[in-house]
C-alpha cells in the first residue's frame, strides 16, 4: 500500500508535466492549421484606377503575398443586366479595378493600418478596405486563448516539479542508509543508486504508458464522437505516435534530473 | 615489513575544527599487526576508526593508509580503499531491508563477484557466526548480538586487507565473543590480515601477539 502511494505520488506529478506537454503539441498543432485557415482565409480589398501588377503592390509593401484581379466583366453583367451592349462596354470603361490582396503573415490592426496607408501613397489606389475589425477580433481572441493555456501548462509544470522533488526528498530519506552503507563498502556510485534509477524509470515508463493512453482515448473515443467539427477535422493532429518518444524523452529526462539531485545531495557518509 | 597505517601529527574533530577529539597523534602499523585499542567513553575511538576509513577528514597532520593520504585523497581512490575495509560498526549499520545473507555479502556484491559465489560465501561465513538458519530473516528480526556477529561476517567476507572493528564483541556472551576473537586471529594469522579492534575488554585467552593502543585526552598512547 505504502509502495503503491509513493509511486502514485511520483507519477501523478510526472503525469501532469507530460499531459501538460502534450496538450501544448496538440495545441500547437492543430491551431496551427487554424491560423492558417485564417491567414489564408483573410484578403484585403483595393480599388486602383488602372490595372496593377503583384510587384508593383509589393514595391509599396513587402508583407503582400498575392493579388487577384476580380473580374469585373462579372460585376458589370450584374448591375447592367438587359442594358445593351454598347452601354455596357462604356460601364465597363468607366469602372475602377478591383484586386484581393492577401499577405504573407498574421498581422495585428496596426500592421494593417500600415499596408492601407502605404498602399494610399500611389496615386492609382483610389481605395482600400482592410477588414480590420472581424479580423482582429477573432485574432485577439485566438492570442488570448493561446497565452491563457500556455500559462496554465507552465504553472502546473512548475508545481508538478516541485511535487516530484518533494516525493524526492522522501525517498532520499528512505534510501539514505542504504546508501550511506554501500559508500563506506566502496560502492560505486551506480551501484550505490542503482535502485533509485530503477523505480524512477520505471515511473516515467508508466507515467508515458498512462499519458498516452489518456490522449489515444480522447483521440480515438472522445473526439472521434464529440460531434465538435474542429476535433473530428483535426483528429490526427490530436496524437502522434512520434509523440509517445518526446513523452518517454521528457519523462526520463525530468527522472534522471530529479534522481542525480537525489544521489548528489545524499554524498558523504560525515555526520 | 611495510607501514599499512601511518599517522603523523594527526588532528580530528568535528563543527568544522571546533571541536578537537584527537591531538597531534602519532603512530604506525604494520602489515598483519593485530592491535586493540581501548579507552574510556567519549574518548575518540569510533572517531579515530571513521577518520581511518576516510569518513573523517583530519584537520591537522597526516594520515596514510595503505599508501594513500587521506587528507588530499579523491573520491575514486577512496572507494577504492574502502573495498579492501573490512569495518565493523558499533552500531551495526546493517541493511534493514536486505535479507541477512545479502547483508554479508555486500562486499563481494560490489566488487561484482557473480550470485553463485556470493550465496556460497554467505552460507559459509554465516555458518562461522553461527547464524545459517537465520540467512533469510531481515537484521530487525535478529536479536542485537545476531546483528552485531552479521556485521562481522559482513566484514571478513572478502578477505579484507585491513579490519577496522569498533566493540565486535560489544553484545556479545563469552562464547560468542570467542567465536569472533577466534575468527579474527585467523584472519591475521593465516592471511596476514592488519587488526584493529576497539574494545573495552582486551580477551583474557589470546593467542597471538598484540599491540594495545589507549587514546585518552585527545592523545593516542601506546602500552608496553
Ligand atoms: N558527528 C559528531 N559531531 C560532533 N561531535 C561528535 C560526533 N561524533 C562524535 N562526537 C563527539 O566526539 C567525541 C568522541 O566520540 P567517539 O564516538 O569517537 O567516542 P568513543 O571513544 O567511540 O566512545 P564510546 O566508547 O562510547 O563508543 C564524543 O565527545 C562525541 O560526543
Ligand atoms: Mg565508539
């Protein structure tokens, strides 16, 4: 009983750090294409007198990716429908152009304000619509949303670790004679720590084995029948199988740090 | 014959020099030499034996046994050493949660002798305590003159080039002290083992020839 607690009171914490590690992967994965979404998804319109081509957008500013020309033939044919075609073509003649422009990153308001106004600068722009608002919105939110979760991983890695070296010093103690025995026999210290390096990798064996049972059950029970669009969608981004060896690394990784502290501070047999 | 102890001007204490157990001591032993040492409580004894197995730095002086320093020497070296140690401590210092048979063996378990050898081993220097029916229980299960003799089995399982003993008889009836006295005079005599035993009660039956030592007043004398 008293073996299964000290264990659980280390690899609950273990556990925590990689859920916690985890859960950053699958955030960042699957926002990633989300912010995509919305980078691909945003184009600002301009309105030029005269035709303009991709560089000469780009000589005004260096973020503007691509720029599509809207065809105005299909605007014309909507507003000046049964008008004949002469009075049409003078329509047509009349008529500004219109580009999408899109840009090569996810720019806040200011940023944005910036490419409106060095677009302005030519005289051929007459007008540009940013969007501003809808975009920055959904923007901002999605920053938030980002930075709360970040915080939140990082405090509970923070506390988790403080756990693990608290269960640390309670093994240190048990351990302590044992060790202390073995060095005033000449044990080397491998051997000395040898079952302390044992039961902790052993732990981060189980604390991986658990984490990605948790996340191969929300990827393949939960999402799978959460009717949320964005996890059915992202279902593969959710759990890698490369991500049980970045778990299994962090863990071993977080142990053998955690036992090192132990055998270091444990040294030396004078009362 | 060759110096295996050798202590020039030693000084020990504790808190950092503060306190002074022994002063300014001066002694050799040679290889074989079987020495018991005595004096009255609180005197250095313990004090001087943990300084002999590099637990203890010296303060002042020098110490040098079997040819290292022991105030200067590194970690690796020291273990070293220590595997040719065969201590015992007046407290026993067994391993409560090892068996007893594991307990004995612990020195030929860190110098890798295979679990054959070990398990024979330990049949055989439990049998010489005479406690082979208690190879299997743990130290906490023996009664405090049984741990003390698996401590002296622990301590003569490897042959050891040096015993440094602290009261191996402590516990111990007349019988059972002679058992120990018996096997330690073996160990001298036929292995050319060096013996240094604390005790409070020099054996009146004793074979061999001896050097009696008596720290007292921070000083290491010794008796002619
Ligand atoms: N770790 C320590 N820190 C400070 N003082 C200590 C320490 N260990 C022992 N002493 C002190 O050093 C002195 C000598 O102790 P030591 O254990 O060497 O005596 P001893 O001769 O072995 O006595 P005994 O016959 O009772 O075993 C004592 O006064 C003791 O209080
Ligand atoms: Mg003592």
């Amino acid at each position: 009983m008293k073996f299964i607690k000290n264990h659980l009171m280390f690899i609950l914490p273990l556990m925590a750090i990689l859920l916690g590690i985890e859960f950053y992967l699958v955030f960042d994965r699957t926002t990633n294409s989300y912010e995509k979404g919305l980078k691909e998804g945003y184009s600002m319109l301009v309105v030029t007198k005269k035709p303009m081509k991709l560089s000469m957008f780009q000589a005004l500013n260096r973020h503007i990716s691509s720029s599509e020309k809207i065809k105005r033939e299909n605007i014309v044919s909507e507003i000046a429908k049964g008008v004949s075609k002469n009075s049409n073509k003078e329509i047509l003649a009349a008529l500004p152009y219109f580009y999408n422009v899109r840009l090569d990153s996810y720019l806040s308001t200011s940023g944005l304000e910036k490419i409106k106004t060095d677009l302005e600068k030519d005289k051929n722009v007459k007008k540009v619509e940013t969007f501003g608002s809808s975009y920055s919105s959904s923007y901002r939110l999605f920053s938030f949303i980002k930075f709360t979760l970040k915080l939140f991983i990082v405090f509970m890695g923070v506390v988790s670790l403080f756990l693990i070296i608290k269960q640390m010093e309670i093994w240190k103690y048990a351990h302590k004679e044992r060790m202390q025995v073995m060095e005033i026999f000449g044990a080397p210290l491998m051997l000395r720590s040898g079952v302390l390096f044992r039961v902790a990798i052993v732990d981060a064996f189980l604390a991986t084995l658990l984490t990605t049972a948790i996340f191969l059950y929300i990827k393949f029970q939960w999402a799978a029948n959460s009717g949320i669009d964005i996890m059915m969608q992202n279902k593969t981004e959710l759990f890698k199988m490369t991500d049980i060896a970045i778990l299994l690394v962090s863990a071993l990784f977080i142990v053998i740090i955690a036992v090192y502290s132990v055998v270091f501070s444990s040294k030396g047999v004078e009362e | 014959m060759s110096n295996v102890i050798n202590a020039q001007h030693l000084t020990l204490a504790y808190d950092g020099g503060a306190k002074e157990i022994i002063k300014d001591a001066s002694f050799t032993i040679k290889k074989g030499e079987f020495v018991f040492i005595t004096g009255p409580s609180g005197s250095g004894k313990s004090t001087l034996l943990k300084a002999l197995y590099g637990a203890l730095k010296p303060t002042e002086g020098s110490l040098v046994v079997g040819g290292l320093d022991l105030a200067s020497v590194g970690q690796s070296k020291l273990q070293e050493l220590r595997t040719h140690l065969g201590i015992i401590f007046q407290d026993y210092k067994l391993v409560n949660e090892w068996s007893v048979a594991k307990n004995v063996v612990l020195p030929l378990m860190i110098a890798g002798y295979s679990v054959d050898v070990q398990n024979t081993q330990a049949q055989r220097l439990l049998k010489h305590v005479k406690l082979s029916e208690h190879a299997d229980k743990y130290p906490l299960e023996l009664s405090g003159g049984e741990q003390q003799r698996v401590g002296v089995a622990r301590a003569l399982s490897k042959n050891p080039v040096v015993i440094l003993a602290d009261e191996p008889t402590g516990n111990l009836d007349d019988y059972s002290s002679n058992v120990i006295w018996d096997l330690m005079e073996n160990a001298c005599q036929q292995l050319d083992t060096t013996v240094l035993v604390v005790t409070h009660k020099i054996p009146t039956i004793f074979s061999l020839p001896y050097r009696h030592f008596i720290i007292e007043s921070k000083g290491v004398y010794e008796v002619h």
